[in-house]
C-alpha cells in the first residue's frame, strides 16, 4: 500500500515538474517573440524594413512604382546571408522612431545618418556608406572655394536633412546663417537655383550622383560640409539582430557583392564597413 501511495506521490510530483518545464519553455518562448531581438526575426522569418520610398537613389519608386535603390539591393543581398525574407515598409520619416519602437518595422534601412543622437537612441549598424556633403551649382563657374566664402551665396537645401544639419554645425554657421532657405525636397531646392533665387545647393553626394545622370548636370564646389555616414537602425536592446546584420553585411562585402551593388548606382564603391569613434 505504502508503494502504491508513494509511486501515485511520485507520478503526481513528475507531472508538475513536466506542466511546469512546458509552462516556462512557452512563456521564454513568448518572451522571446515580445523582445523583438534575433529569435523573433527568425522565428517569423522576415525582416521588416522601414523607409521613406522617395529618397533616391537609395529607396525610392520607378516609373512602373517599383521599389528600387541601393538600400533596396543590398537589403536584400543581405536578407539572402542572413537567411530571411526582407520587407519593405514605406513609413513617415518624421515618424520613423516611433514606427520602429512599436515594432511596425524592425529597422530603419534608408540612407540613414549615422548621427551622434542616434547612436545614444538607436543600436546602429557599421557605417556601411561614406557619403559627402556638397555644394553644387547649375553654373560651371560657380565654385565655392572656403567656408568664408559662403556668407556671399544663397544656399537652398532640404529641411531635415542631413545637408542642414551638416550646414547647421559648421562652425562658421553663424557669418552665413541668413542665406540658408530651406525647401521640402531638394528637387525644388533645385528648381529655385533654376529660377536664380538660390547660388548653391547643399546637397548629399549619393543623390547628386543620380540627379547629374537622370536630371540636371550639377557643378561640385572646391568647398563641402564632410563626411556624412550611413547605418542601420535597430531597437536599442536588439543588440543580437544588429551583430547578426552587421555580419551579413561584411559577407556582402567580402564577396564583393557590396561593390557590385555600389558600382551599379553610383559608378564607384562608396561602401565602407567602419565602427564608432
């Protein structure tokens, strides 16, 4: 008798044992899906990419509304390393933060800058594009040659740009501040230099590039802003996913697959694989 009510004992203790391993696997494994870091991109087998569609020509639509780019080509390249399926989401870029702390997108993916702020709000990839900040004019002999000779040109560039914020941390901002115009897009940047109410334009390299082959010729200036890096940004805490992108994204370049891809849109490699100072 004393067997039989030890053995019932026993079998009853194993079974809470066992309900309660599977009651803690199912709720580390909703933990992991509420975290959104590695396991949840795995598990669901898809990376959703945030992005503004109209920034060319790293993301942007052409003219069958296909979404194409830079980004978008190497985005995917990467998606094939990492072995998931890569989705674009177009977003509000001034809701981008917002869109990615809710979990609607899992990165920001678009040209980028890697800004200080963003590296204390964000985990960011590598710097993975070097772009320039430049000065650029319709007229050939328009050749801005030092910071000092910009409190004597008009500059129009795109509000929350990169450019502006590059322009706005010059140290000389101050001598020529009030000939800065800013304008929604740098198409209409463009437009107004066109219709001679603005010299220059300040303007990121990557879409001169594309605006000198598919628009306007563009003149660069002696004179830029500097260096203006691109990354990738992940939720702050989803560590995991940025080192598991960021060494997709070194494969991608290994191979050559990288340069490729920037060749392509920019008829030379802009890609660089660098950290943080």
């Amino acid at each position: 008798m004393k067997k039989n009510v030890l053995k019932s004992g026993l079998a009853v203790l194993l079974a809470v044992v066992m309900a309660a391993a599977l009651t803690a696997c199912g709720s580390s494994k909703k933990e992991t899906k509420e975290s959104g870091d590695w396991s949840y991109i795995k598990d669901k087998g898809e990376l959703i990419i945030g992005l503004d569609d109209t920034f060319a020509p790293m993301g942007f639509r052409d003219k069958d509304n296909k979404l194409v780019g830079f980004d978008i080509d190497l985005a995917k390249a990467v998606g094939e390393e990492l072995g998931v399926k890569v989705k674009f989401q177009p977003i509000s870029w001034k809701a981008k933060d917002a869109e990615l702390k809710s979990k609607k997108i899992d990165c920001i993916w678009n040209g980028m800058s890697a800004t200080p702020e963003r590296q204390k709000s964000m985990s960011l990839s590598r710097k993975y594009l070097k772009n320039r900040i430049l000065l650029m004019s319709l007229k050939q002999n328009v050749n801005v040659k030092s910071v000092d000779e910009l409190k004597n040109v008009t500059i129009g560039t795109q509000a929350g740009s990169a450019a502006l914020e590059a322009i706005q941390k010059n140290k000389n901002y101050d001598s020529f501040k009030k000939n800065i115009k800013e304008y929604d897009t740098y198409d209409q940047a463009i437009l107004d230099m066109k219709a001679g109410r603005v010299d220059v334009v300040a303007i990121d390299e990557v879409y001169a590039i594309y605006n000198n082959k598919n628009k306007d010729k563009l003149y660069t200036s002696d004179f830029n802003f500097g260096a203006d890096y691109y990354a990738i940004g992940f939720r702050k805490e989803d560590t995991e996913t940025t080192k598991k992108v960021n060494a997709a994204l070194k494969k991608t370049i290994d191979n050559g697959k990288a340069a490729e891809i920037s060749k392509k849109w920019f008829g030379k490699n802009m890609v660089v694989f660098e950290d943080y100072k």
